[in-house]
C-alpha cells in the first residue's frame, strides 16, 4: 500500500470519527489526487478554520475555480457548516477532508466525474 493510500485511509477515519460521515471512497480518492503534493506537506495538507487568509484560498481556489461555484452562492456559509461538522476544536483539519465535505455540501461531485 502507497503513501496516498494510507492519507486516504486516514482521511475516511477523520470522515467517520470525527464528522461521524460515512465516506463515498470513490469521491474521497479522487479528492485526495486532487490536492495533489499538498497533502504530502505536514502544513499544506491541512487548513486553518481561524485564518481568514486561509478560508480565502479555499473559496477562491477550491470552491470558486475547481468545482465552478459562483461567489453568489454562499459559499462562506458552507466553509463555516463544513467546519462546524469538523469540529472547530480539532486542530488538524485535513484539507482532502474539508474539500471532501465542501464538494458533498454543495453537490458538486460533478467536478470529479
């Protein structure tokens, strides 16, 4: 098993334990490839839910170039329920599991077909 299996792997646990959602691994692998070499990068493979900065870059280019969302949606609100699932007092929030839970939120699956 390679390195991106054991991330994903860890990720559906982050999924289930923590977000208490049961994982379509399928999507959750393809948004793993997505995140590309981030998630090798203990700093890049993660996301700061209080660094405005941070959430930012996730709108701009997650929500906004990757899955084609208009910034008339409101895609601040759905950064905010996202971490509210995470749970705001977990430190280490995954980035391929807040994109997981972003593209579910807005039914964006489509961008991974």
């Amino acid at each position: 098993m390679g390195k991106r299996d054991e991330l994903i792997e860890k990720y559906a646990e982050e999924l289930e334990q923590k977000c208490r959602v049961t994982p379509n691994l399928d999507l959750l692998r393809k948004v793993t490839i997505g995140c590309g070499p981030a998630i090798y990068n203990a700093d890049a493979s993660t996301v700061s839910s209080t660094d405005p900065d941070e959430l930012r870059t996730v709108r701009d280019n997650f929500l906004i170039k990757k899955l084609g969302l208009s910034e008339s949606q409101d895609l601040e609100g759905g950064i905010d329920a996202v971490m509210e699932t995470y749970g705001r007092s977990n430190r280490n929030k995954y980035r391929a599991v807040v994109y997981y839970l972003l593209t579910q939120h807005f039914g964006a699956e489509h961008a991974y077909a």
